[in-house]
C-alpha cells in the first residue's frame, strides 16, 4: 500500500493503534530477526563450549556509528567474539 493511500484510508486514530500494537507485539522483519537470533543462539550455544551467546549476538545492528574500515585488531576481536574462541592471526 502506498503511503498516499494509506493516508487517504487509514484514520490517524487507527494508525496510533497499530503504533502501540507493534510497541506490544512486534511483527515483520523485526519479529523475524528475533525468532532467527533465537534459533542461531540455541544452535551455537548447543555446539559450542565457548561463553553462551545470546539472539542479540546474531540479529543484525543497522545503526552504525560511522561507517570505517576495521583495524586489524579490531577484525581479529570480532572474528574471536562471533567464533567464541581464539583465531590464529597472521603476522605479517
């Protein structure tokens, strides 16, 4: 539906309905990410001996602060956070 239909359609008191309906109970991509995070934890959580990772651990983050290259130390960190154990880094 388009946003000038919507308009043309949807009364403003039903469209804050709907607003507080999503705050109580989410539906779309937001709920997907959810259930996706869930089942990603369980599986890691299942098959790793690592630090317990939680659905945040793998919902993506679209607010980035700044958009910029990683240092090495910085990919090395992340490889070691998302894995939940030590990655060999190469010297160089």
């Amino acid at each position: 539906m388009s946003v000038a239909r919507c308009q043309a359609e949807v009364s403003s008191k039903e469209f804050v309905y709907w607003q507080a309906f999503f705050a109580m109970e989410p539906f779309g991509d937001v709920r997907a990410d959810l259930r996706n995070g869930i089942l990603c934890s369980l599986v890691a959580n299942l098959l790793s001996k690592g630090p317990r990772k939680k659905a945040a651990d793998f919902m993506p983050d679209f607010e980035v602060e700044e958009d910029r290259e990683m240092t090495p130390e910085e990919a090395h960190a992340h490889l070691r956070r998302l894995l939940g154990r030590p990655v060999v880094q190469e010297q160089g």
